[in-house]
C-alpha cells in the first residue's frame, strides 16, 4: 500500500474528491452498461411469453 | 480458402449459442482484470511526482479513452460489412456499440474534466484534442439518433452506417491532434513504436485496466447484442422455444 493510513488514503494529497469523484462516476458507467441489456433481455422475455400465451389459446 | 465460417458468423442462432458458453468466464476475467488494475491504481501505485495523487485518475481515464475510440472503429467497420455483404448480424453489432461507445466517451471528456481543473486549473479548454472528443460523442449520438429516426431496421442500419464511415475521419484527427496542434492535452501516454515512458509501477497497473477494460467493452456488446438478435428473431422458433425453456 502506497498509503499509510487510511485518512490520507481517502484524502490524497487534497486531490481526493477529484479521484473518488472519478471512481464513483465510472462504476456508475460499468453498472448502467451491465443493468441496461440485462432490462432489455427480461422485458423481451416477459413479452414474448405472453404473445405465446395468446397465440396459444386462439 | 473455406468460407463457410464467415456464412455461420451471419447466423444469429450459431453466434447466440457460440457466445452463451463464453458470458460466465469473460465476466469473470472482466471482474478479476478490473478490480486488479483499479485498486492497484489507486493505492499502490506510487504518487505522480508533478501531479500528484491527481494521476491516479488515468487508470480510467487512458483506458476509457482508448476505448472510446476502437469502439468507434469497430461500429463504422461492422457498419460496413453490413452494406457491403447485407449481413444481419453486423448491422445489429453497429447498434448496439454506440450506446456503450457514446458512455466510453462521455466517461472519458468527464475524467478528463475532473482531472483537469487540479492539475490544469480548469474544467474545460477548447483545445484540438477535447473538442474532437467532444465531436466524437456528437457522432454517436447522431448516430443513435439516426438510428432510431427509421421504423424499417434495414434503412435505420445503411443510413446510420454510412454516417459512421464518413464519421471515422475524426479517429485520425483525434490521435493525432496532440501533435497536428499544440494543445494543453499531452501527448499519448502509450505508443507502441517507442519504450514507455512511463515507471513501471505505474505502467502495469495501467496496461491491466486497459486489458479489463476492453474486456468489459466485449462482455457489455455481447450481452447487448444477445439480447438484440432474441428481439429481432422473435418470430423463430429456437428463440420461442428458448424463451419457453426459460422459467
């Protein structure tokens, strides 16, 4: 570890909000790419079962 | 030369059970490779002499960068293989890289934004490398604009496609506007004709996030476009009786 506490960890020579800043927006970047076709693929899945649903009762 | 790979690569059902064995194994790379390079980054890696712990954001920052770029590469050669050859498959794989391509983008002028105001004193410059960053997230939103513009996938797809291609002029004006300019971005960080310049505690670190990175880009497209060709292929029977299999 670079760091020798975990304040100064955090704190970075005062460019912590910067860096944490940073950090925070890009897990938030990773997240929406994942949670966005794993919406797309279940709302997909739901429609199709119920237009088969449907086409199976005609 | 035997073609018949190429013909198997336009078919949705081959490429849908093809990639299905290899999601679980390149998330777990992904993860492994992300959470190495990022944490290596942040609290090993020692402080930058100049800048300080502020440096810290260009384990993001570099490979986001990059990204943004082969991304786009990516979307106007997919693009064209499906003018070219009316391959399906490609014109899906140049939709769904611009959203992922458009948040690589963004991520990247917004890290660069933040990193600029320490060490540069301010947020923004107009400067020849942020303003064609800048041109290039308006290509992908342009790009996903069009796309959405046309009900018909096939006219959605030529004409978005060849915005990308006349688009890919600004690649070449972006790697080299820190030399073309002089600009208050520095130059490349990374460069593959001469030794880095860089120490290595720093250089490792950052070529294992540059590595995840581009490892997560490939699992965020395969996972879109999955779920791209089950819509588009709903009215076949392997996607009905896939999602019928599904509890």
């Amino acid at each position: 570890m670079y760091f020798d506490s975990v304040s100064s960890f955090l704190e970075m020579g005062g460019h912590g909000p910067y860096v944490w800043v940073c950090y925070a927006i890009t897990v938030l970047v990773i997240a929406y790419n994942i949670w966005r076709p794993i919406r797309t693929r279940k709302v997909f899945i739901v429609d199709l079962k119920r237009r088969l649903r449907r086409e199976a009762r005609k | 030369m035997n073609w018949t790979w190429f013909h198997k690569l336009g078919s949705p059902k081959w490429f849908y059970e093809v990639t299905s064995k290899w999601m679980f194994w390149l998330a777990l790379i992904t993860v492994l490779l992300l959470v190495t390079g990022l944490v290596w980054g942040l609290a090993f890696a020692p402080a930058d002499y100049q800048q300080g712990n502020s440096y810290r954001i260009i384990f993001v920052h570099v490979p986001v960068a990059l990204l943004a770029q082969s991304c786009y590469i990516a979307m106007a050669i997919a693009g064209a293989v499906g003018l070219i050859w009316k391959m399906k498959l490609a014109d899906m794989a140049a939709k769904v890289s611009a959203p992922i391509g458009a948040s690589f983008t963004f991520l990247a002028l917004l890290t660069g934004a933040i990193w600029g105001k320490p060490t540069w004193g301010t947020w923004w410059v107009w400067d020849a490398r942020l303003t064609s960053m800048l041109l290039l997230l308006f290509l992908y939103f342009g790009y996903m604009a069009l796309q959405a513009a046309f009900d018909n996938e096939t006219t959605a797809s030529k004409a978005s496609s060849i915005l990308a291609l006349v688009g890919l002029v600004n690649i070449p004006i972006i790697k080299y506007s820190v030399e073309w300019w002089n600009t208050l971005h520095q130059p490349a960080t990374l460069t593959f004709t001469s030794k880095p310049t860089m120490a290595p505690e720093m250089l490792v670190p950052l070529l294992i996030s540059i590595v995840g990175f581009y490892c997560f880009f490939t699992l965020a497209f395969l996972m879109r476009l999955r779920a791209e060709v089950l819509i588009r292929e709903n009215r076949t029977q392997w996607v009905k009786k896939l999602v019928q299999n599904d509890v």
